[in-house]
C-alpha cells in the first residue's frame, strides 16, 4: 500500500492563519468602511435639516416686522394682503441697499 503524501505542517500553518486572517481583516476592514459612512450620511443629512430650520428661522424673524401690526395700513386680516406688503417692503429695502452699495 501507498502511503498518502503528508503536507508539512509549515504550510499547513502559514496557509490557514495566512489567509483566514487575510479575509477576516478584509472583511471586517470592509464592515467598519461601511459603518463609518452611514454613521457619516446620517449625521450630515442632520446637520443639512438642522442648517435649513436656523435659515428658516433667521428668515422669518427678518420678516416678521413687516407681517406685525403696527405696519398695516389697512384693517384687514387676510394673509395676502400682509404678504404684499412685507414684499413690497423687503424690495424697497433690498432696493436701498443695493443703491448704497453702488455709490
């Protein structure tokens, strides 16, 4: 009978801590990558919304003397007609501005 040819064990350790470890550092190299850039979309999309409603606010707080009470010409309470006027008064003051900047 023929004896059944013995791989030596140098090989047979270099082979499968060698690649084992080879592909289980890929991967969990891979997983982290991963990870990491949902952790990182998740985080600027909130700071994205966060950015949006401090804009938002700081925008409403610039027009809201021209939407207040004491501005109104007239006694109406329909929202259009203070939204023409606050346009109206965010032009003129846009207007002035852009004319102050050119002299």
């Amino acid at each position: 009978m023929s004896e059944p040819a013995s791989i030596p064990m140098w090989q047979t350790v270099v082979g499968v801590l060698g690649l084992g470890s080879l592909i289980a550092t890929g991967l969990s190299h891979w997983l982290a990558l991963r990870s990491d850039r949902k952790k990182w979309i998740n985080d600027n999309k909130k700071l994205e919304w966060r950015q949006l409603i401090d804009e938002l606010g700081e925008c409403l707080e610039t027009m809201s003397y021209a939407f207040d009470e004491k501005f109104r010409t007239d006694d109406s309470i329909e929202p259009m007609t203070g939204i023409i006027q606050g346009n109206r008064i965010i032009k003129s003051n846009a207007t002035q501005i852009n004319r102050t900047a050119y002299q």
